[in-house]
C-alpha cells in the first residue's frame, strides 16, 4: 500500500528533501521490487557456468556427519568407525589468491600503458583476461568490506573509514553478522584461508588485547592473519598482528626489513603448510600489503631505476601515458584525455628550486610500486614451484581507489595535511637538506613522504580526479586481472563489462561451484549487490550483466544505469583542501554531471546542460540507491570527521591507571594529547643513577608525545609532525631514588585554528622545565603508532634516542596515572582531515 510522506512541497524545504519527498512512494515500491527480486536471484537464479552443476547451498556451519560406529554394552560388541568426511566441495575446487594493491592509479601500470613496471600484474594478464571498466569505492575500509562480502559497502556499514565511523547505519564500521565474507563461507566448506597485509575493517574501539575480536579477521573467516590493523603503517617498523596478537617484526630495517617483503614470505610459508599438510584443502590467500598507501617507503635502489624518467612533469606524463593506453588497445580508440582541474598546479608554476624535490618523491612512488608488484610475484612462483597454478583463480584487482593526493603540494609528512599544519614545500626541502642529509633520504624509515597530488592525477590517466571522489572515474576505476588457467583462456581483448569490486565474492563462488549459503551462524544473509563475471571469462563481448551501482564517499556522489553515469563532486577537493565548501555546504547545491559512457569512456563530455531530464532521472535514481543500501543521510560520512569530531570513535576513560611493561594500546584507546585534551600525568619512578630509558610515549615517527629519561635529565617532546618538535629538559639530573614525576600539557583555552599548549615538568612539586607547543596535532598522531609505558616500540616518537629503540626504561616504574584536567576538547575545531 502506498503512503504519501512528508505532505506537499511546500513544506519540503530544499530541493533535495523535494525530490525525496516526490519519489518517496516510487522509492518503497522500487526497494521492495529490487528487494524481492534480489532475493528470487539469490536463491532460485545462481546459475554456473564453470561448475558441472553445483552443490546445494546448506547452512553455515555444516552439521556434524553421523557416527557410523556399532554401540554396544562392552568393547567386544562394539565396531569403532570414524564418520565419513563431508565432502563439500567439488574435486578440482580451484585454490583462489585475492590479490589487492593500496592507492594506485588506473594509470600506473607499464602493464597498460602506464610508467612503473609491473611484472606480476603482467604475467597474470599474459595468462588470464583483464578488465577496464571495473571499480571500487574510491575510498579503503568501503572497498574492502564490498570485496569481500559481495555487497555494497554502505549496506555492510562501511561507508567511511573505521576511525570515522558514526552511529548511521551504513557508516558504523561494523560489517554484519548477516553479510558473511567469502573468507566465511569458503572455510566453511573446508578450505584454509588466510589474510595478509592490510586489514583496515576492525572498529577501533575493539583494538584491545582482550578483544572483542569478531571483528578482527580471524573473526570474520580467516584462519590465519598477518599483517596490521590500521589504515597504513611503516614499511620498515609496522605494527603487526598475527591473528589477534601484536607482534614486532622478525627483524629491524638496518638487517633489511620491509613489510611487504616480509608479506610475501609469510603468503609463501602458509602455502607451503598447506600443501606439506593438508593438501587435500584447496586454500584461500587474500594479500593486500599496506602498499602503496603514503608513507612512500622503499629502499633508494628501487626509486633510483626511475631517476630522470618523470622529468617532463605531470601534465606530459599523462599525455604520454595516454597515447600508449591507446596504442595497447586497453582504452577505446575514441576516449579522451580529460582536462586537469583549475585548481591543481600545474608543473610549469613548481619553481626551479622544488623541481628535484618533486621528482624524487615521485621516483620514490615508482620504485615503490614496482618493489610491491614484485612481491606478489612471490606468490605467483611458489605456485608454480608447487605445481598447482593451473587450478588456481587469481584475481589482481589493482588498487581499493584511485591514485591518492593526499599528499597535497609534495610532503615529507602526509600527516601534516590531515593535522592541517601550516608548511610550505620550502621548509620542507631545508628541514629536509639540514636533518636528514637531503633528497636520498626520501623513501626511508626517517621519513613519511608522499608525492604531490598532480602525480596522483597523472596516474589516474586518462580520467579526471583521484583518490576519494566518487563523482570520476580517477577516484573509482582501477585495472583488474584475472587468471584461472585450467578454465580462461588468454585473450587480450579487454573486458569492458561494467563492474565492481561487491562482483567479485559472487564470482569466486560461482568459479568454486558452490551456491552461497542462506543462513550463517544463524544469522539469515541478506542478498548480494554484486553479480558474477564468471559469463565474461571466456567471452569478451559478453552483454554486461550489472545494469546499476551507486558511488558515495564523503559527499561526492555517482550513479550508473546502462550505460549512463551522473555524478557530483561534493564539498570536498582532495588536493586542493583550501577549496573545500565545508562550512557552507548543502547537498542541494551541489552541481551534477552527466555522461554518456558509451560515447565516452573517460567522462570528457558532461552533458548536464544539454539533457536536465535525464539528469534528472539518473539523480532520483541515486537517491533510490542511497535508501536501499543505507547511504542516507548524505554527506553522514563527514560526520566525525568535520561536523562533530569529539563523537568520533575513541576511549570512554578520562583517568588511566597504567603498569609498566604495557604496551601496543592503540591510540583510539588511549589517552589523547593532541589538540583540546589537556592532561596531568603523574609518575611514581625509582631512578637509578643517570637513568635513561621512556617512562611513556605515544605514537612514532610522523607524530607523537613521549616522556622519557636520558643521562639523569628528565625530558618531553611533543612532535607534531617532524616539522614540529617541540622539546623540554629538567633544568638538573634527577636524583637516583623514588620520584614524584608530574608532567602537565595544558592547551589554551580560546579557539584558535591551531590549538597552542603549555607543556610543564614538576619534580617532587616543584617545576623543573616548561615549553611552549606553538603548533598541535588536531587528528591523530600516527595511523598505526600505539601507547607504550617503558619502552617506546615502533618507529621512535623522538629523533633523540632512534639509535637506541626500544629505548626501555632502566628504573622502576610503580605507578602512572593520566587524568584529563581543566577543558576537555575545545569546541569549534571543524577543519580536520583524516589519513585515509
């Protein structure tokens, strides 16, 4: 029955609640048709084609198999036989490796035209098929949670990041007992499966040692993880997990360590315990290194292969990037090169002087990338070593989003743009030159360098935007490869079938031969939004089977529907952050686009003008979109991270009693120093003679506050950022025996853009150093960085004592206490930006 909603438009008060308001009726009758035919198709219409029929889908988990044992009253009455085991799972199940680069652009690859070597992604299309009409969510935690559910991320309650979730339901940063992950169901029909690399899906508040971990991925159907939860980490000290347990690296950067590196051998070892014993399960491998999300660490070697190959400057790069994507064939003949938005600098205004700088950090990002590339081919010959690639599905999706421009004007500190600390790229090339002995040092564990966004832009060739705009393909659309060599012949003929990342869980179903099951844990699943490309596999001219999907990341908005593509930009500009409509933005104002895809396959024709009412009827279809997959309210992923960021996800605590010897708190959970948090710590120390060693610290490299002891002298250091450090000493040693230690960080109480602090050192009561912090972290200090009490683990909070990690403590701590005091979080602080 329809009920009419909200009364007449005279009441709607806004365009947008106008049109909500109109199709209202046509909304529930849409969502509840799409509903049940979703449903139909889930249950009745999986139909294979790879499979020799498939199994029937039961519930999750199998029951027991029966005892076939004879009981009787004694042992010699009795026939002891072990159950028959389920056999769930066709023979020739084929293994599956879900492979999944961080940031990297459509256009980045020599694989297809681009300027970096990618000889993994290329000898996994020499094999198989690739795609260049496929897309993810522009954005990390999203893409991730629809790859691996199937759905869509905001109906799984990914729509931002973990650390900015909010209380709407497509943005809480819990994905769903009633979306269970393929990892879910494909150990539930018996095979091993595990996770390497990033995992960016497990709430913040649950990062505890003590869990819950029904988040974690070995909640979520992982038998084995290794890797790190957070949106990034260092590539040379990473905080890592195995499983639910934090875990230092094996061994340190100066012995040669690297995360991703370390990666591979771990995907290597867990195939090899595989096949030496169980080899009767085929296996699940979902690799997805940190790579190459900022920081842009990798060792000079790599970066040196590219020295001089980007001298020519963005604007060129990608028009020579372009030319051979079309001279390959992998973009349609008739595509165009898109404009370079006007408030993106352009390469002829970078002065002399920052040219060096600018072309090293993008060396760095192409040695970079291929250092990663070359890892997973790792994983591609220990498959061959075993004999077993040929029945082995390999999906390469390049990149969770576009190419990333978060590192706004080129930066030896991405944090610095989402602390939103003021710095030009001339400070930053003579902190460079004067503390770190110039441009070699780009790349290493020292620094957090990232590529100037007009890099980004370049490698998103030959689309407009990058990395968080749902609105252009340089934030969405990414190469896929896949390889199955027993099934798909190699063809290359590029796949252009519209798809998404939410189609990949059904493919991979429908390539096992299983129908996924109805209910899981108990829990009924709700339908996928992802249809299977298995019918595109051997079939290049296939007519595309996913006729809809929506894209939504932070107020910037798409839609498609056979063919056609309306989008918005939002309030939100990733490179050029002074751009933004933030304090003035209404959804309603937005401005929409409109495009023709099968004219245009780059979005170079916006056709808005020229056509309002079929803008208009792609529009109302975005807002169907938004109701069904919980979108709604718009722009509600903005919500923690500019409206109301004291409602972001942290610690309920405001007193903290902690012990010597913990560590590995995570920020999220522990207390906050950066800017509104003032605080009083008090610690009861027995000190030896010229103590040295942490008391407590938090955070690393990029950012943190750190307490510690050194030759007798007591110190504090806030570092907001490497650009800022800030630095007190007790004006005499401490004398050896118990000590009363208070250390004060009081923040000025008026609003100011960037909140200042007193940071005061009290010795038995009395004050034995003060400082000024002239410049604060608004945000965070580390993405990965955790709380530790004496000792500081992971990369060092403080330059002072690098050398000498983990620095530990060689007293006796008996007591910290750390309690907010005066003013909690200054109110008014709207401008923050997140790593994400």
């Amino acid at each position: 029955e329809e009920v009419e909603i909200g009364g007449s438009s005279a009441l709607c008060g806004s365009e947008f609640l106008c049109t909500l308001q109109m199709i209202a009726p046509r909304v529930f009758a849409v969502l509840l048709g799409q509903y049940i035919g979703a449903v139909a198709t889930y249950v009745e219409d999986w139909e294979p084609s790879v499979a020799n029929g498939q199994l029937p889908a039961p519930d999750l988990p199998m029951p027991e198999m029966p005892s076939e044992s004879v009981i009787g009253p004694t042992l010699k009455t009795s026939v002891n036989r072990w159950p028959e085991k389920r056999k769930p799972l066709r023979d020739d199940a084929p293994n599956v490796v879900l492979i999944m680069n961080d940031d990297s652009g459509f256009g980045h690859a020599d694989t297809f035209g681009g300027p970096v070597h990618t000889p993994s992604l290329s000898r996994v299309a020499a094999t198989g098929v690739a795609y260049n009409r496929f897309h993810n969510h522009a954005i990390c935690s999203p893409s991730r949670a629809s790859l691996l559910t199937g759905r869509n991320a905001h109906a799984v309650g990914s729509g931002q990041i973990t650390e900015l979730a909010a209380g709407f339901p497509g943005y809480s940063g819990r994905i769903p007992k009633s979306a269970a992950t393929v990892a879910k169901v494909l150990a539930g029909y018996g095979y091993d499966t595990a996770a390497f690399g990033k995992w960016h899906n497990t709430p913040v508040n649950d990062l505890f040692r003590t869990g819950p971990f029904d988040m974690y991925p070995t909640g979520l159907g992982f038998s084995y993880f290794y890797g790190f939860l957070a949106g990034e980490t260092s590539q040379y000290e990473p905080r890592l997990y195995e499983n639910t347990n934090p875990i230092e690296p094996p061994y340190t950067p100066e012995e040669g360590y690297h995360l991703t590196e370390d990666l591979a051998a771990q995907a290597v070892k867990f195939i090899r315990n595989n096949r030496a014993l169980t080899p009767d399960r085929p296996f699940f491998i979902y690799f997805a290194p940190g790579a190459t999300h900022g920081p842009h660490h990798v060792a000079s070697a790599w970066a040196d292969k590219y020295k001089g190959k980007f001298d020519m400057g963005w604007e060129m790069l990608r028009n020579i990037t372009f030319q051979k994507q079309k001279a390959m064939g992998w973009i349609p003949e008739s595509a165009e090169l898109t404009q370079m938005h006007p408030t993106m600098q352009r390469w002829a205004d970078i002065p002399d002087s920052q040219r060096a700088f600018q072309l090293r950090l993008m060396e760095v990002y192409a040695g970079f990338l291929e250092h990663t590339d070359t890892q997973h081919g790792k994983i591609l010959d220990e498959l061959e070593h075993q004999g077993i690639i040929n029945n082995t599905l390999i999906v390469y999706v390049f990149a969770d989003n576009g190419a990333s421009a978060e590192g706004l004007y080129g930066t030896l500190s991405e944090l610095l743009a989402q602390n939103q600390l003021p710095t030009t790229v001339e400070q930053q090339i003579e902190t460079l030159n004067n503390e770190y002995g110039g441009l070699q040092a780009l790349g290493s564990k020292h620094l957090d360098n990232m590529y100037h966004g007009a890099w980004a832009w370049a490698g998103d060739t030959p689309f407009k935007s990058t990395k968080l705009v749902g609105a252009h393909f340089g934030g969405t659309r990414t190469p896929l490869v896949i390889s199955w060599p027993k099934v798909i012949q190699h063809d290359r003929t590029p796949r252009s079938q519209f798809h998404h990342v939410s189609d990949i869980a059904p493919t991979i179903y429908e390539a096992v031969g299983i129908k996924p099951p109805g209910i899981v844990d108990g829990v009924a699943q709700q339908p996928f939004d992802g249809v299977s490309m298995v019918y595109t596999f051997n079939n290049a001219s296939a007519v595309g089977r996913k006729s809809a999907q929506y894209f939504e990341v932070m107020g910037s908005r798409g839609v498609y529907k056979d063919g056609w593509f309306a989008g918005t930009l939002g309030p939100r500009i990733p490179w050029a952050p002074n751009a933004t409509r933030m304090r003035l933005w209404e959804p309603d104002s937005d401005i929409w686009e409109l495009y023709n895809l099968d004219a245009d396959y780059s979005q170079a024709h916006d056709l808005a003008q020229q056509m309002p009412e079929k803008l208009a009827e792609m529009k109302s279809l975005f807002l169907v979109e938004a109701a069904l997959n919980k979108v709604l309210p718009i722009g509600a992923g903005l919500y923690t991270l500019y409206y109301h960021p004291e409602e972001a996800p942290k610690s309920s605590l405001t007193e903290w009693n902690l012990f010597e010897g913990q560590t590995r708190i995570a920020e999220s959970n522990a207390p906050l120093f950066r800017s509104g948090f003032s605080s009083l710590s008090k610690i009861q120390v027995e000190v030896p003679e010229n103590a040295s060693g942490v008391l407590y610290c938090i955070g690393g490299t990029s950012g943190g506050f750190t307490v510690y002891m050194d030759g007798g002298y007591l110190f504090a250091e806030y570092v907001a950022t490497l650009m800022y450090p800030y630095r007190v000493k007790s004006s005499t040693p401490i004398s050896p025996g118990l000590a009363d230690i208070e250390v004060k960080l009081i923040y000025d109480t008026e609003v100011a853009s960037i909140p200042a602090a007193n940071l005061t050192l009290l010795v038995g009561g009395e004050v034995v150093g003060e400082t000024r912090v002239e410049k604060s972290c608004k945000v965070i200090f580390d993405a990965s960085e955790t709380f530790d009490v004496g000792m500081d683990l992971g990369s060092p909070v403080s330059r002072v004592y690098e050398e000498r990690l983990p620095f530990g403590f060689q007293g006796k701590i008996n007591k910290l206490n750390i309690k907010y005091i005066h003013n909690s979080l200054v109110a008014g602080q709207r401008d923050s930006v997140y790593v994400i």
